[in-house]
C-alpha cells in the first residue's frame, strides 16, 4: 500500500509538473497584429516589425540575446531572447538608469545609448555602447536575466560611438566609429587595446579603414574572428540608403580587404544594413540586421550567410552583380520552436507596466503607484510646469509601434482630486508632431479631447481640436494606425461597445533617430494645484 501511495504521487507530481510547464508554454505573448513564424518551418521578412535599430545578437547554447539602440528611453538597452532568430520576447533591461543621470532626467531626444555591442566572454554577458557626448561605457552580468553592473566609462570622449570589444588570446581590442556632428570626422574606423577587464581603453588607437571615397558614413563595426581572418561587418552610406560593408585581414591592424556584402539591388527593400553575425546550433550563419521602415523606425531582419572563399554572402545575388540581396522568405534557422512575439497589450496586474514600456527619461517612483496586488497602472498628474507641450514631458509611458496596421484601446478613469482643473490624460502617439484622444477636467465636468501638437519639437503649442462632454470619469481611448504613414483615427466610448470618432486624423512624425511610439500619459497645467491621478485598466493591442 505504502509503495502504491509513493507511486501515485510521484505520477501526480509529474502530472502537475507537465501542466505547468505547458501552462508556461501557453503564457508565451503572440502578436495579434504581425508574426513573422509562416507556421510551416518557414518565416517571411521582417521578423519584428518595429523599431529595434542596431541590433547586436549572440548565441549562448541554443539560445540567442539581442540588445539594441535606447537613445533617451529607459529603461535603456532591452534584452530580447530567442530559440530560433525568429519568435522574440523581452525578457529584461540591462540599463535602469542613464548616466550622468542629472542629464537624463529629463528627455534627451537623439542623445544616449547609440548602437550597442553584446558579447559573451568568461561566463559573463557584456554590452558596450557609445554615448555620443560621454564616450564609451560598458556593464556586465552573470545573470542575463538579472541585475546588470552599474556603468563604466570605457573610453572618455565627444563623437566616438559604436564600439564593439574582441577577445583575442592575451590581447583586447575595441573598434569605433566617429559621430561627426561631436568629433568633426566621420567614415572612419578605430582599433584601439583594452585591459583584459575590458573596462578601461590603453591607447590613443589608430585608424584602420577610411571609407571616404567608397563608403562614406561606414560605422557600427562588428568584431570578429574566424579561420585566421579578422572580419569587421560595418554599414556605410547612411541609414536609409546604405548598403553593408564586409573588412577583413590577418592582422587586426590591417590593411582590410572590403567588399559589399548586402545591398537593396533590385528588391524594395532599402538599406539593408547594420546588424549582427551569429551562428545557429547546426553552424548556419545568419545576419539579423534593421531596415528603415520610415515613422515606424528601424524594423528587424533575418538573412541567410553563406561563405566562399572565407567572404561572407549574405541573402541571394537576384540583380547577379555579386551582391547578396535580401529575401523575403526562408526556412527557419531553428525548427520546432513556438510562435512568441514581443510584449505589447498590458493588463497592469500589480499595478505596474510590462516590459514593452519605457518612459522618455530617466524613471522617478513619483511618476507611478505600481502598487502589489491593483489591477490597474495608478499614473500621477505631473505637471508641466513651463514646459509648452509634452515634447519634453519625462514621464510619458511608450512603447514601439508593433505593426503597419493596428488599433490600441485603454481603459482610464481620471480622478481629479479638489476638483482641480488642468488635469488630463491620454493615448497619445508621440514624435516630433504628435496626438493623443484624452479626458480632461474643466468647469467642473469631465470632456474627452482630441489635441493635436503640430511642430512639438520646436516648442509649439497644443490645439484642441475637439471636446465632447462626459457622463462620468470613466471613458474607453482607441487609435487605429494604418499604414504607410502611420495615419491615426481616434475614437471613444463609454460604454466600451459603439465607439465615436474624435476629431481629425493624424499622420504620425517619427521622434529624432527613433521611431514615433505610443503610449499612455497623465499630466497637470501649470499653476493649477497638485494632485490628480488616472487609473489605467488595460491597454490592448489588435488587429483593426
């Protein structure tokens, strides 16, 4: 009897087991609006139709990381990880806060985090980026999905961006790119040595590719080494136009043979550039790289490598001029792994936000409650104090726009505290012009608006196009975006069933060097009295 009983709840454990593991499984979030997994053991270009520019990629085991461009939007450098290159998720953040975090207390649209390189090496994940007004900062983790080290200023200095490390034995490099707008010079590739640390540059460097006449603008080297040649895997004639550069040689100073490896040639497809070389399980190697998708940023590619005569050939040569092209659709590098996507709807449970979001600088805990246990995100009503729109506004709560196509709805209950007026909250769409469909209160009633702010970056004020009493604190905010222009339609309810259209549409302005993102927000007029707060009940992503 006592064995019988051992063995039932071994087999219930198990049984539990499965369940949860499966019920894991299932938790996995899918996109309603753009999956690049065809189903059948294929994908079709691009993976992530959204705005992860200067992406690096590595593999660890039979898993691949990616870490991309933050610019002012923290927190900065998002871990996504993969199984097959093809189906990502968020999984962390290895950036809280930007420093000198004085600086990016308040937005810093265009500055930042500039493309970063992710490494592993001696059991411990690195990322390297350029700040193109500090220089060049480095941290580190043992815990991918953990806590990362504070920052380390690498390499102090104006204008030198997209740095990426190399182990090579006893010795230590680090190749970077020159920003001209700071340092003066651009189309230039640096070698410089490091500390076996990798935290601190020993030399002055020397100047190892100069891309004036063939390629100009080359920058975002990658690092490599492979059957005796170094290869660097640099992007040059602008973002987006340009086409990819492959160097290679046996001695890490040169000289570098050169050869366009990727081009948009006959395809629809421009500037395929800028990315990452990694390696399947099975040794295939792959180039996952961005393409500039205009107001919706710097969207995800996937292309197949092949090598002949130790040159890399990416895509397909279709024009036959030599040059890999890129292609629409291919075979999985990895078979058998379920379909994921990036975060995008948001139920708020704890009261806090999931990792899709960042807001436009450097985080305070007075922005939010995110308090254990609410099932709606409590954002407070900061004030803009003299600000003339939001433009500058650091508590604006964004993420990526996910698709060409798609509707985002949300739930707020905005609660004025005093009955203060000035208070509002919204769906907006923010870039350099932006929109947003929110409620406000006035004259002792609640109203939902349409504003629109044409030129925000140049300190214009906003307009309210349209204003609509309400019954009560409560209201449903949607926008649909559709494509090419990111046109947005705003709408609401109260009843969250017969929406009405608010208001004009708005074509949507992408934000300096990142794409327009959208998001939730609460904010104060100046000089009216503190207090105020909007609940958010959800926000959702769907298919128009």
């Amino acid at each position: 009897m006592r064995t019988i009983k051992k063995e039932f709840i071994r087999n219930a454990f198990f049984f539990f087991l499965i369940i949860s593991m499966q019920s894991m499984v299932a938790q996995k979030y899918v996109s309603k609006v753009w999956t690049s997994d065809n189903g059948n053991g294929t994908y079709t270009n691009p993976v992530l139709y959204a705005d992860y520019s200067d992406p690096d990629v590595i593999r660890v085991g039979d898993n691949f990381y990616m870490t991309v461009s933050s610019f002012n939007c923290t927190p900065g450098l998002p871990i996504l990880h993969s199984k097959d290159l093809v189906n990502w998720e968020i999984v962390n953040y290895a950036l809280e806060k930007q420093i000198p975090e004085e600086v990016f207390n308040i937005p810093q649209h265009s500055k930042g985090v500039w493309a970063p390189s992710l490494r592993y090496h001696n059991d411990e994940f690195y990322i390297y980026w350029g700040d193109p007004d500090f220089g060049v900062y480095m941290i580190k983790t043992n815990d991918v999905y953990g806590k990362w080290s504070k920052p380390v200023l690498v390499l102090e200095g104006k204008g030198i961006i997209d740095p990426c490390p190399l182990w090579d034995g006893d010795n230590t490099y680090l190749v970077h790119a020159w920003a001209g707008s700071r340092a003066g010079i651009n189309s230039i590739l640096t070698m410089r040595t490091m500390n076996k640390e990798g935290t601190k540059v020993l030399d002055e460097g020397k100047n190892i590719f100069d891309g004036h006449e063939n390629h100009h603008t080359v920058e975002g080297p990658k690092l490599y080494k492979k059957d005796g040649y170094y290869y660097i895997l640099a992007p040059a004639g602008g973002v987006e136009t340009g086409w990819q550069l492959a160097l290679r040689s046996k001695n890490i100073y040169g000289p570098y043979e050169e050869k366009i490896v990727l081009e948009q040639g006959s395809t629809e497809i421009n500037g395929p550039h800028q990315g990452a070389w990694v390696t399947s399980p099975n040794n295939e190697s792959w180039f996952v790289h961005f393409q500039d998708q205009a107001v919706y940023g710097r969207v995800l590619w996937v292309t197949p490598i092949s090598w002949d005569n130790n040159w890399p050939e990416m895509g397909k040569d279709l024009d036959g001029n030599g040059i890999g092209e890129p292609i629409l659709t291919h075979k999985k590098p990895v078979q058998g792994m379920s379909i994921a996507s990036p975060q995008e709807s948001d139920e708020f449970n704890d009261g806090k936000p999931g990792l899709q979001w960042q807001w436009y600088a450097n985080s305070s805990v007075k922005w939010s409650a995110q308090i254990p246990g609410t099932d709606y995100l409590r954002l407070f009503a900061m004030s803009k104090k003299e600000l003339p729109n939001l433009w500058d506004m650091p508590s604006l709560l964004l993420q990526k726009l996910p698709a060409p196509n798609f509707k985002a709805t949300t739930k707020v209950i905005l609660n004025t505290e005093w009955d203060a007026p000035g208070k509002t909250a919204g769906l907006i769409m923010m870039g350099q012009s932006y929109a947003y469909v929110g409620i406000a209160y006035h004259d002792d009633k609640y109203w939902v608006q349409q504003v629109i702010c044409k030129n925000a970056s140049r300190g214009a004020s906003e307009t309210v196009i349209v204003e609509k009493e309400l019954k009560s604190n409560t209201v449903f905010l949607r926008m649909e975006v559709s494509a090419p222009n990111a046109t947005c339609i705003y709408s609401y309810s109260e009843n969250s069933k017969k929406f009405t259209e608010i208001g004009t549409s708005f074509n949507a302005e992408k934000d300096l060097w990142i794409s327009a993102k959208m998001g939730i927000f609460a904010a104060s007029d100046k000089e009216v009295r503190m207090g105020g707060y909007a609940d958010f009940d959800w926000f959702r992503v769907e298919n128009k």
